[in-house]
C-alpha cells in the first residue's frame, strides 16, 4: 500500500510538470478560467457599462489610495450590497483603473488591460439561473456558493455550504476578493456572522467599502436604469489585518460598524 501511494504521488509529479500542466498553470486561474478571457470579457463588461456608471450618472471615488500599495492577494473587500450586478461591475472598474495608477475611473483606458485576478462571492442561484448575461459575468470571477437562509427568494434554513471556504481561500491566493457580508441586497438587512468567521479562519487584509446611490440610479439587478443623473460614491477605508486574537465577535462588530 506505501509502494502504491509513493509511485501515485511520483506520477502525480510528473503529471504536473508536463509541458500542458505548466501552460495551464500559467494561462489559467485556480477554478480552470483563461486568464486572457476572464480579462477580455472584465474589459467589454466594463465598456458597456461606463456609460452607466460616469455619462448617464456620475461616480465619485473615494479613498482609493488605500488600494495602491496593496499586495496582489490575500485583500478580502467587504461592502454593503445595493444591486446584484453593477456593484461589483463598477468595483472591479475601480480596480481595473488603480492598476494603472488612477484614483477615479474618469477615463477608461484602464480598460484596455483590465485587472483579471479579481474575484467576488455570489449567491449560486443569481449566477446561474437568471439567463445567460450572468452566465458570462460569472467568468469574470465569481466564487459561487449556496446561501444556508435563502433560495429562490424565499427564506430557508439548510447546512451551509462546505464548500465554499475552500473555494474562497483558492481566490485569495491567487487575486482581490469582494464580499458583500449582509448576503442579500434587501434594505437594512443584518451583516450576517459566516463573513467574521471566513476572516478569521483565512486572515486576509480587509479593506471596508461603502457604495451609495447604487440602488436609486439601477433597478434592483443593475442592469436597468430607474433614474439618471444621480451621484454614484464608491468609499474605500483603510486596510485593517486582524491579529490571531481576535474574536469573531470583534470582527463582526467591525464589519457592521463599517459597511454601512
């Protein structure tokens, strides 16, 4: 039985090290998606929407200062959630412009090399079942998983999903993750504790955001426009990395004092 687990591992070594196993570690993301893709629809998705974000409205960008100096992984964004789709879209704008040294995405040039390595978690359900523009949107990074009080629109109670820990923490190796920890978008709804216990558990750099306006400006899936004209704000705060001794019940204070 040990012959036979040392002559898997030697051939899994091998495997690895074969010219097709390197390309795809160095053209593709941990969950399997082209590099290359993932950033070419980052850039349409950001062309069609700009419009949007900074002609019909106007976006406002504060404290993104706070992101340039940043390491490339292990950064967990926690932000309250107006709109399913544009409050990651004009995030991952922001993100796209600081690779390029820009404070505002007052000009879109940052979206001729878009940042690739950025993720955000999202319900499995909004993904997956509302047709296929959230199908394409999904590759641009969202690590989806299966909320333990909602389905459907309708309120449950189920396990919580095993798997999505694991998935979050392969994210965070390899880019920026977003977080929306009140996990839905309804008004006023209770920034939920399964947020502090992931930080815990991986101890990233967390970086609190603030979005405003969202929800009047877009209807409640962020496609639609309701009203134009509107004033967008994006706020980042300052960074924060939670030491071993932190409870989660600290860092659930800290994240409902911060998001909102």
């Amino acid at each position: 039985m040990r012959k036979d687990n040392r002559f898997n591992r030697f051939l899994s070594t091998i495997q690895s090290s074969t010219p097709a196993s390197r390309w795809k570690n160095r053209f593709r993301d941990p969950f399997g998606n082209v590099i290359f893709l993932k950033g070419a629809l980052t850039g349409l998705i950001g062309l069609a929407t700009y419009r949007g974000l900074n002609i019909v409205n106007k976006t406002e960008v504060k404290g993104a200062d706070y992101l340039m100096d940043l390491p490339e992984t292990n950064v967990l964004f926690i932000s309250n959630h107006q709109t399913y789709y544009i409050d990651v879209i004009a995030l991952f704008h922001v993100f796209c412009s600081v690779k390029w040294k820009y404070e505002n995405i007052n000009f879109p040039f940052y979206l001729l090399m878009p940042r690739a390595k950025s993720y955000y978690i999202a319900a499995e359900e909004t993904m997956y079942q509302n047709g296929i523009l959230p199908l394409l949107f999904s590759y641009t990074g969202a690590v989806t998983v299966k909320r333990s009080w909602r389905s459907g629109g309708k309120d449950v109670k189920r396990n919580a999903d095993i798997k999505a820990p694991d998935k979050i923490k392969k994210a965070l190796s390899f880019g920026w993750v977003i977080n929306f920890p009140q996990g839905t978008t309804s008004p006023n709804a209770p920034v939920r504790k399964g947020s502090a216990s992931l930080i815990k558990s991986l101890n990233p750099i967390v970086v609190p955001v603030v979005l405003d306006g969202f929800d009047k400006a877009f209807d409640k899936k962020g496609i639609r426009f309701k009203n134009k004209d509107v004033k967008l704000s994006i706020t980042f705060k300052e960074p924060v990395q939670f030491g071993e001794d932190a409870s989660v019940e600290e860092i659930h204070e800290f994240l409902k004092k911060n998001i909102s």
